[in-house]
C-alpha cells in the first residue's frame, strides 16, 4: 500500500477551512501522520489549478514526500444536509463500517502503486473504485487515469486522448490531447473514439517531484488543474501520461436524491440528531441532519427533510424538499446560506454528533463453498483450517444490523427486533455472570463482557435485528456476534480490525459455551469471495486470499446466471451438532475423521483456484465433493426432506450442498443452466416439497 506521508484538504475559504479542520481532527494519527487544510488565499476562490500551487507553496514542495491533495473548495448547494461540514464528510459505507468519503478516498488512493515521492491530486467529492494495482505511474511528469466509457458520459467529463488511441487499455500512454465535455463530433473530430468509447477521467493526477518544483516556480495565480494545467502539459510544460483501466465506477452523492437512493435506500435517511428516530415521525423519502434535543418533536410529511445550522449560539433549522436543488432554483442565495456558512459553529455539530453516539454496522451473511468444519476448535488445533467461502447479500440486503448508541444512564438497553424482545441489563454482575445459551440476551452479555464494557461512561442502548430465518446455515449467530463487537470496538473508541474482531468473537462464542470456528464471521466481516486458512496450533491466525477483481465479477455474473439458494424449511441448529462431530474427530476410527477433514481442507482449495482461473467444472466439482464430505463427518448432514428436494432438482443440477453445518437450513444450488436455473424454481415453487421452503435472491457482498 502507498501510505501519504501528508494529506492535504483545500478550502474556498478560512471559514471553510476551519470546519474542515475540526472534522479532520480526529482522524489524525489513524489516517496519516499529518493532514493539513489549506484554504484558497485571499478568501477567494482561485480553481483548482491555484490551490495546487498554494498548497505546494504552503508546504515547501513536496520535499521527498508522498502527498495526496484532496480538492474540496466547493460550496456543496445541491447537498444541504451537509453544507455545513462539506461533502468530503458525508458518512458512506466502507468494508462493513460507516466511514466519511474523505476516509474512503484516501483509503482507496493508498491502493495505487505510487513512487515514494511526490504529489497525488484528486476531487474530495468523488471515491473512484478501480483496479488500483493495474495502474503505473513510474514515468516522468504529470500521470492521470481514465476509463472508457460512452461518449455520452465523456460529454459531461474531461477526455483524454493518447497517442495509441486503438488501444482498449494501457499503461503509461503518451497524452495527445485532452478535451472538456466533449460533443460526439469533438470527439470524433479529436480521435478520441476507441471501438465507439472515450477516456473519461477519474480526476486523478500524479505529479512527480520535478514538474512539481516547475508549478511553484511557474506561480499560476488561478486556474483549473484539468483545463488550464492540462493545455500547459500539451503545450510541453512536462511529460503528460494516462493509465487508461477497462473500467471504473464511482461512489459520489451530489444531491438530495443521490444521497437518499445511496445511502437511505430511498426511504429515509437520519444522521447526526440528537432525538432518537423512534421519536420521530417520518413519512417516507425523508433526509434528517443535526437536529439537536432542544428542536423537539420532528414531524415530516413524504418528501420532507430537516437540518439545522449551529449560527450566533442558535441553532437555525432549514426545511426542503427532496427536489429541491438549491443550486440551480435560488433557494442558496434567498436563505443566504453563502454567508451563514462562514458563521457555523463546526464544534457545536461535531459534539451533536458525539453527543449522538451512534454507531450502526451492517453485515452480510455468508455462503460456505467448501472447507466447513476445518475451522472449528479443536480440529483446527490439530491439523490447521481452509475454508472457501463469500460474504452475501440476501434480497439485496445485508440482514445483520446493530445499532449502539451511548446513553447517560448506567444500564444497558437491548432490544432484538427479529425476536420483538427486550429488556434492561443493570450491573456488571449481570452481564458477566455464567452464560445460558438458551437465554435470548446470552450473545449480548457475552459481547459486553469480552469487550470489557463497565459503566465508567454512561450506558448503552442496544438493538439488535438478523433478517434471515433461525438456523439458517449462514453463519448468522456468529456474524450477528461479530457486528455487535464489531460497533461495542467502535463506541469504545477502538479502531475494528478483522483479525481481532474475529477472535473476539471466538471469545463470545466460549463464554456464551456454544463453541464454533472462524469462518463465519470471517465470512460476514471480509467482502467478496475468499479462501481463509490457519496452521495447526491454538494460536490460530487467520490468513486471507481474496479472489482478485477480475474473477470475481466473472464469478458473480456466473453464480447470478446458474446459482440458486434455497430455504428448505427446516431449521437445524448448529450448536447442537458440534458435539458429535467433534467426539467423531476426537475418536477418528481408523483415521477416517483426519482423511475427511484434509478433504474439507483440500475441497476449499480447489474451489479457489477454480473460481481464480473460472473453471466453473471444477468448482462445482469441489462444491459437490464438499458435500460429500460433510455427510461423512456427519451423516445427520442430511435426511429425507432434504434427499426429496435435491432429488427434485436432480436432472437440471451441476452442484449442491446445504450451507453451514447441513440438517436444514439454506441450500446452495448451481444449474447446469441459465434454462435449468428456470426449470429448478419453477418446479420447486409449482410443487413445493415443504410449505415454508422458498427461494431468495443473493449476490457477492462487495
């Protein structure tokens, strides 16, 4: 990874600036050594080709350093709801937890190969999501990236053209020219046509050492660094590069609506309020910012939303609409939010959002491909674990939610919306006495208690919710264990690694006495498809291998095309399981039970390397091996319903296993194809082998 040693954030202004410096304080240290705001000088705006060169001249060069510059000097009019803090600052979602775009951007530049010394340059508005690794940036001068797309996108973008303008992708390419929103004729006219596409840029430009000594002695007052600057590289100002990647996609919320779809789901969207959202009453489409206690009841109609401005010891409420732009209808200048802008008081909403305290993760669940059972103690110990599995969403949610929020009472609240339960921990002794794992709170006390919560700081509200049905083979109870841990970590202060989340919750797993391994929750923290693996020995330290991008999009396209996950309706725990195949292994009658588990060991390899290289044979091949072995460990694996609805699919299958410890549960199913896939949910949902078995919808949790 590049690691920076100095991020720099630019502002329009010092009233800007001092807001971002307030929100960028607590991430010093965790996200780099030293972050910086520099604000355009004069208090006016000079492009982002000016602020380059204030910023180079506010830190003396780049000097040996490798610096990120994150541009964001705008005013963010389409996006009230966060006017006030810029969007650098929104929340989004990154790897399970809720990060700032700032965070995500940074962390996502750090994936780029970059040379040890230099200056990075990006838009603080937008995350670009692309195949880091593929890009070089070892050529002298100024290096950008792009992506081809439609004409119709390079239309509202800049567009590069390179010298070997036939090419789909390359490296490094030679800049010819470089166009502003281009028509298809200007295009055309340009040659910046590639198989009916165009270079869209990603706003990303790496600046060497030498070229930027050049730009501070070139002292540009004003200007665009992807107009003004790009004519000066043309013109020979320094080397001019482009990476150009197949493909890239972005995670940018620029107004109302993009922020209610992205990250509300269209429905409602509540962040930063003081009054918890049982007390308001919403309806529908609503987006509600920095409302503090004192503002009272919220009550929106369909549509409505609500933030409120900390100016002159007051706190100043603006009331719109979804539709409504600000922007381009007036309503920035008739409000005079330009002015109330330099007057917020940036320390009143970040002790808003402190005062708030809440803390929400979302996981998904996860589907085991091969290697269940190597992961779980003491088989594990001995003999060491590999399993092949893949984080999932299911109907195109994550089921798992926990939401933690501090409390000044010295009790902890639990509520399980799955179970419509609730109740009131008190004491420490309760929370840390004996466990029983019948006890519907057990899984919460077991979290407190291994993340060492006592009441020094107030208490906790806890709610808790797993969308998906009881023993189900997803590894829920686990995954729902890692979350929670996952936000106590948080609240706590602690920075969540997944190392030490998944151990964590192997702890919570002992101390609650239903025992289990390390896949599950590996499987819900870590996105995408990956094999995890240990060596023998009782300190077992997870290792990793993610399928690589490439793969895994062809692996979801194939699983979307001929996968299928069925709920067979029956429920089977897996706790009550873990007994006999444990005892099997301990007894290993004439080393059957070690034979099984290199098998296990060996299918989830194969699997990996099947999906790494898209051999769909052999993957389904090590599915079906899987399952093979999984009825030999355990031959309550499996019975006469389940034997009924894979006999039922028996002529349109490739693959099949049961997920998770098997008995019931989730099926995992793969058609020889797209027809079959039709055939089997045809035929099951025509004449359905249990009432309560149905089919739901999963993709890679990315």
């Amino acid at each position: 990874m590049s690691r920076f040693d100095l991020v720099v954030v630019t502002a329009s202004n010092e009233a800007q600036a001092r807001g971002y410096r307030a929100m960028l304080a607590p991430l010093v240290g965790s996200l780099a050594e030293k972050i910086l705001v520099v604000p355009d000088p004069g208090g006016r705006r000079v492009g982002s080709l000016g602020s380059t060169v204030e910023v180079l001249r506010k830190i003396g060069g780049v000097g040996g350093r490798r610096v990120l510059v994150c541009h964001s000097g705008g005013d963010s009019k389409r996006l009230p709801a966060y006017a006030a803090i810029g969007k650098a600052f929104v929340p989004v979602p990154c790897g399970g937890k809720t990060v700032s775009l700032f965070e995500r951007i940074v962390a996502n530049m750090e994936h780029l190969r970059l040379p040890a010394e230099g200056m990075l340059v990006v838009c603080g508005d937008v995350a670009p999501e692309f195949d880091f690794g593929s890009c070089d940036f070892s050529k002298g001068g100024v290096t950008g990236v792009a992506y081809y797309d439609s004409p119709e996108e390079g239309s509202r973008h800049g567009v590069y053209v390179p010298e070997k303008g036939e090419r789909i992708s390359g490296n490094g390419e030679r800049v010819r020219a470089f166009l502003q929103k281009p028509s298809l004729s200007e295009a055309k006219a340009a040659g910046a046509l590639c198989r009916g596409k165009v270079a869209v840029d990603t706003g990303i430009l790496w600046i060497d050492t030498a070229t930027a000594k050049k730009i501070v002695a070139a002292g540009w007052k004003v200007g665009d660094i992807y107009d003004e600057f790009a004519k000066e590289l043309l013109g020979g100002f320094a080397p001019f590069h482009v990476n150009i990647v197949p493909r890239c996609s972005f995670f940018h919320i620029g107004s109302t609506r993009e922020l209610l779809a992205r990250l509300g789901k269209g429905r409602e969207w509540v962040e930063g309020c003081a009054i918890p959202r049982e007390e308001m009453k919403l309806g529908g489409r609503n987006v509600v910012t920095f409302v503090p206690r004192e503002f009272g009841p919220v009550e929106l109609a369909e549509g409505e939303c609500l933030t409120c401005l900390p100016v002159g010891g007051k706190w100043l409420p603006i009331r719109y609409r979804v539709e409504d732009d600000f922007k381009t209808d007036g309503k920035w200048e008739k409000l005079g939010l330009g002015e109330v802008m330099k007057k917020i008081d940036h320390r009143k909403l970040l002790a808003l959002r402190k005062a708030e305290d809440c803390i929400s993760v979302e996981l998904p669940l996860r589907i085991d491909f091969a290697g269940g059972w190597s992961d779980t103690p003491p088989i594990c110990y001995r003999m060491g674990g590999a399993v092949f599995n893949a984080a999932v969403t299911l109907n195109g949610v994550k089921p798992v939610k926990v939401r933690v929020r501090r409390i000044a009472e010295r009790e902890v609240r639990v509520e399980s919306m799955d179970l419509g339960k609730s109740g009131v921990l008190k004491s420490l002794s309760e929370i840390r006495a004996a466990k029983d794992p019948h006890d519907w709170c057990a899984l919460v006390k077991s979290a407190l208690t291994v993340t060492k919560f006592d009441f020094s700081r107030g208490g906790l509200d806890i709610r808790i919710s797993a969308d998906v049905p009881k023993g189900s083979g997803m590894g829920t109870s686990s995954i729902l264990g890692a979350a929670l841990v996952t936000a106590l970590e948080r609240v706590a202060g602690r920075k969540p690694e997944w190392k030490r989340i998944s151990a964590l919750t192997l702890a919570l797993e002992k101390e609650m006495a239903t025992g289990g391994g390390w896949q599950d929750q590996i499987g819900g923290l870590v996105p995408g498809a990956k094999l995890v693996f240990t060596k023998p020995g009782k300190g077992q330290s997870p290792g990793l291998r993610r399928v690589s991008p490439k793969s895994e999009a062809a692996f979801s396209k194939f699983l979307g095309e001929r996968a299928l996950l069925y709920f067979t309706g029956r429920k089977r725990m897996a706790r009550n399981i873990l007994r006999g195949v444990i005892g099997f292994f301990e007894e290993n009658p004439d080393d059957i039970a070690r034979s099984i588990v290199r098998r296990l060991k060996s299918d989830a390899e194969r699997a990996f390397k099947a999906v790494e290289s898209c051999d769909w044979d052999s993957f389904c091949s090590a599915v079906n091996d899987y399952w093979l072995s999984k009825k030999a460990l355990d031959p309550g694996s499996t019975n006469p319903l389940v034997e009924l609805i894979i006999a039922r699919m028996a002529p349109w299958i490739s693959a099949v296993s049961l997920c998770g410890a098997g008995g019931g549960g989730f099926m995992f199913v793969v058609a020889r194809s797209k027809e079959a896939k039709a055939k089997i949910r045809s035929v099951l949902e025509k004449h359905p082998p249990v009432r309560t078995g149905r089919f739901f919808d999963f993709e890679i949790a990315t």
